[in-house]
C-alpha cells in the first residue's frame, strides 16, 4: 500500500521494504529508481516529498526510516519486484535464497554498493 501511494503521487518508480525497528516492529524504506529522478534534483528533497506525502496521506506512523536512490531494483523476468531479496541485503542476510528467477541478478552487486556508499552495509 506504501510504495503504490508513493508511486502514484509522485509519480516515480520505488519499492517499500520493511526492517525489524525496536519502537514500531517493522519501519518501511523506500528505494526510488534514479533513472526516474530527472525532475527530483536530489536526495533530500526526494526524502521530504515523500515523507510529506506520506505524513499527508497515510499516516506519520507510517514515515519511512529512509529513501534511497538506486540504479535499479530487482525483478523477476515477469517484471515483479523481489522486496524478500531486498529486505535480505538490507538486513545483511548472506542466505538471499533462491535467485534464479531473477531477471537481473547483477543489480544485487550494485544495490549493495549503493547502500555502502550510504552507509548501511
């Protein structure tokens, strides 16, 4: 429901994930496609335009923890998102399961490099 109001209102490409938080049990994070970013000029204000959306249309209980900006996320060849791999790697889970469905098993590589540069892995 989170990331369809996010893409919806802002017209952009993302996937909510939640991770383990002490307070709500589980917190949504958001990753956004950047290739779909052209309007957005940076991190920041892409993090307070969804954070206001979300505040403003579901509920402040519902912020994400964080947004981050990514090359690409992971699919299935049907074009499904794989949100279970991405929780894995956002958790630093090494057991990612089984890939083979996974249209772009490269993007796995880059999305860990990205969250490095972020300083969550």
């Amino acid at each position: 429901m989170l990331s369809q109001n996010i893409k919806t209102l802002l017209n952009i490409e993302c996937a909510v994930v939640g991770i383990p938080d002490n307070i709500k049990g589980e917190a949504p994070v958001v990753f956004v496609i950047r290739k779909k970013m052209s309007e957005i000029r940076s991190l920041a204000d892409l993090k307070t335009e969804i954070v206001e959306q979300v505040r403003k249309e579901i509920s402040p209980i519902a912020l994400p923890r964080e947004v981050y900006l990514v090359e690409d996320l992971l699919k299935t060849r049907g074009g499904k998102i794989m949100r279970k791999i991405l929780k894995k790697i956002l958790i630093n889970d090494e057991n990612l399961g089984d890939l083979s469905a996974l249209a772009n098993p490269e993007a796995i590589a880059v999305l860990k490099k990205t969250l490095f540069s972020y300083g969550r892995l």
